[in-house]
C-alpha cells in the first residue's frame, strides 16, 4: 500500500548541506538521491526556473511531471547570478554548504566568480562536483552534452536495436542517470575522504565516461578480441536461451543462461529432454543453436498464461520476468509491499499529493525519507536567504529588485 514516510526520519546524510546548482536531469538526479537520505538541498534555479518545469506534456495543474519526478527533497532559491547581489547570495550559500553540483558549460561557473579554486579557498572543506558532456578537459570539453546525442557518440546506440535494423537509443535518458547515480557516488567517497584530511575536493563527472562505463561486456570483447558488437535485439551475444519469448498472453523475457537453470526450465515446460540433447546442453552449444532452441521454446511457451508460467518457473529457481507496462509495474503486488509508490502532500496542486517513485537503497538504522514536495520556483527564497543572514528588507530588497524571486503563495 502507499505510504508517506515520517518527515520526522533523520536519513543517513541527515546534516549535510548540498547546493544544487544544476538543471535538467543528471545533477538533478544526484541531488535529489541525497535529500532523500536526510541532506538539506537547495536548489538554486535562474529567475525563469530550471527548463524541465516546461517540459510536456503531461502537466499537473501547471507542474510539469518531468520537473516532479527528479526534485523531491529540495529546497528552491530562485537567483540571478548575473547580479552582484546574486552572486554575493550565491558565495554565501557555498561557504555554508558540504557539497555543491553544477553543470554549466566550461567556463560559465568561473565568470560568475564560482569555480572551484575561489569557492575552494572561502570553503576549504566543500565538495566540489561538475557535471559535463564530454569532461572538463580534452577537445570537446567545451562541446554542450545532452543524453541522446551522448548515446550516439558513446557506442550505446550502436549496439542498441533490432538485428539489422537503425540505431536506436534507450527508452529513458540512461547516459544523464548513469551520470547522476555515479555523481552521488563520487560525492560519498569524497564524504569519505574528507572525514581523513579535512578538506574537499573538486570531482568531475561526464556523461560520456558514464557511458562508456556502461558497455560492458561489449567494451571488454573489443578491447580484448577486437569484436566489435552489434545490435542483437532482445538477445545476448554470449547467453542463450537469453529471450523474449511470447506466451499465450503476453511475451515474457526468459534470461535463463546457466546450465542448471536450462534443466529446470525444461523440467517445468515438460520437456526435459531438451537438456540432453547435444545440440543445447552447453551455453556455447546453445548460443551456436540460439534459433533451434527458440523454435520449442516459443511453441512451448505459448501453451501458458504468462503469470502461471512465471511463477511455475520462479519456483524452480529460473529467472523469467512478465512484460508489464508501467501501469501494470506500479500496481504489482511487489511493488507496493517495498514501498516503490510514495505520497508526498503538495500544496500546489488540487489532489493535494503527488505521487513520486520510492527508494532503491534502504538501511535498517537510517532510512530514506520523503520530507519535502517538489518545490514551487523560488518557494523557499525568504526562508534561506533568511537563515543567511540577510535582514528582512534585504530580501524584501533582492525580490523586488529580482535578484531572488519568491513564489506568491
């Protein structure tokens, strides 16, 4: 069932201020991971607000779901840099802060007179993270990066499609969440670091290198045999019966690779004589024969309801999953007893909730938490601009100047 965590529940980062000064999806990504593991993050967007709050279809009375699904657990600050008062705010914020994430274009962060060595010397302990394309060094360090065209030049579209047909990229923007799941990686082994030297330090992340962290098995069979891989479709280049194999309701994808689990499957299909025949009792015999194989599987598969058939084999220990669309996945059974669907109360909206997918990382003594909605553009300027420092007609000062903008609730 849904559930809203307790926002009383201090999270494993619970006392650590991050400054998210990125936009769109790989910084954003990172960020929201460590709010929901108690960080303080505040975001600090540009008077016309990150460019995801536009993006869509579908809109929530006005809020984008795109710009809702990457920024629970946020604080937003809508700040103009390009001011001398922007800035000043900005230098403020980073010399109170543990961790700061940006992905400006090389060279914007220093002419606002942010970049690492300044920041580093007003706050020596500050964990530094830029987030880029291509790397802040190289050829094309100064080359904008965006996901798709990351996954064309990474190699990923290239081995990603049907057998024969046109590159084709992922469903979802892999390259930027790879990118923000290694980002807040990167920020806890600096965490780490810094518990040793007492300082911070500057980390870089790219979507390339992300990527390219990625390919396995296809770099290492390039790099090591010079193969160079190809899109294989639903199959594996190494793995059979490794497949996505019709039912008599539904395909299901069976990635059954050991020899064990190719007995049991055989068992439970009524077939058991598919194990001992030469032709399928080895991997490599298998793969050489991937075609033979499929042609009984498919004829045998298709005698079963999905379901029944999953569950036939999850209970001989052979892994097999059901298609399901993401309708299907979020009211699954499984899914809702871990707690993957969370409520969250929203004031901006009529439902007054929305609705965000829950936590991959659980720990018994301190678990994550969903304490704040996704924050209104520049919901929370007064608030931070007051724990600041700044006397009350400062801020009233910076709003009406638009130096900060806060939302009129």
């Amino acid at each position: 069932m849904e559930r809203v965590t307790s926002p009383s529940a201090r999270g494993a980062l619970h006392g650590l201020r991050v400054l998210d000064m990125s936009r769109v999806l790989a910084g954003p990504f990172c960020c929201m991971m460590l709010g929901d593991h108690g960080a303080d993050v505040i975001k600090v967007e540009p008077p016309a607000g990150d460019e995801t709050r536009t993006w869509g279809p579908p809109y929530v009375d006005g809020e984008s779901t795109y710009y809702l699904g990457i920024n629970r657990n946020k604080r937003s600050l809508a700040l103009d840099l390009a001011s001398d008062a922007g800035r000043d705010i900005a230098w403020r914020l980073a010399a109170s802060s543990d961790v700061l994430v940006e992905n400006f274009r090389a060279g914007t962060m220093e002419r606002f007179g942010l970049g690492y060595p300044r920041l580093a010397e007003l706050n020596p302990r500050l964990i530094y993270v830029s987030i880029s394309g291509f790397g802040r060094s190289g050829p094309y360090a100064d080359v904008a990066g965006y996901d798709g065209a990351l996954q064309a030049f990474g190699g990923f579209m290239s081995i990603n499609g049907e057998v024969g047909g046109e590159p084709l990229k992922a469903g979802i923007a892999v390259a930027d969440l790879a990118t923000g799941l290694f980002a807040s990686q990167a920020v806890l082994l600096a965490l780490h670091a810094r518990q040793q030297t007492g300082l911070g330090q500057h980390v870089e992340v790219s979507l390339l290198e992300s990527l390219l962290a990625l390919l396995h098995p296809h770099s290492s069979s390039y790099l090591n045999a010079g193969l160079v891989g190809k899109p294989h479709g639903n199959s594996h280049p190494m793995i059979a019966p490794y497949d996505l194999i019709q039912t008599a309701d539904r395909p299901v994808f069976l990635p059954g690779g050991n020899d064990g689990q190719v007995r049991r499957l055989a068992t439970v299909i009524g077939r058991p004589e598919i194990a001992d025949d030469p032709r399928f009792a080895r991997n490599a015999d298998r793969v050489a024969h991937r075609r033979e194989l499929l042609d009984i599987l498919e004829a045998e598969f298709k005698k079963w309801p999905s379901m029944e058939l999953c569950r036939r084999l999850w209970d001989a220990a052979v892994p097999v999953g059901p298609v399901n669309s993401v309708d299907e996945v979020y009211a699954d059974p499984q899914v809702l007893a871990r707690d993957m669907l969370q409520t969250i109360p929203h004031p901006g909206l009529a439902s007054g909730e929305v609705r965000l997918a829950g936590f991959p990382i659980r720990l018994s003594a301190t678990p994550p938490s969903a304490r704040r909605h996704p924050p209104r553009l520049g919901e929370h300027t007064r608030e931070i601009l007051a724990e600041l420092g700044y006397a009350p007609e400062q801020v009233g000062g910076f709003i009406t100047s638009g130096v900060a903008r806060q939302l009129t609730l």
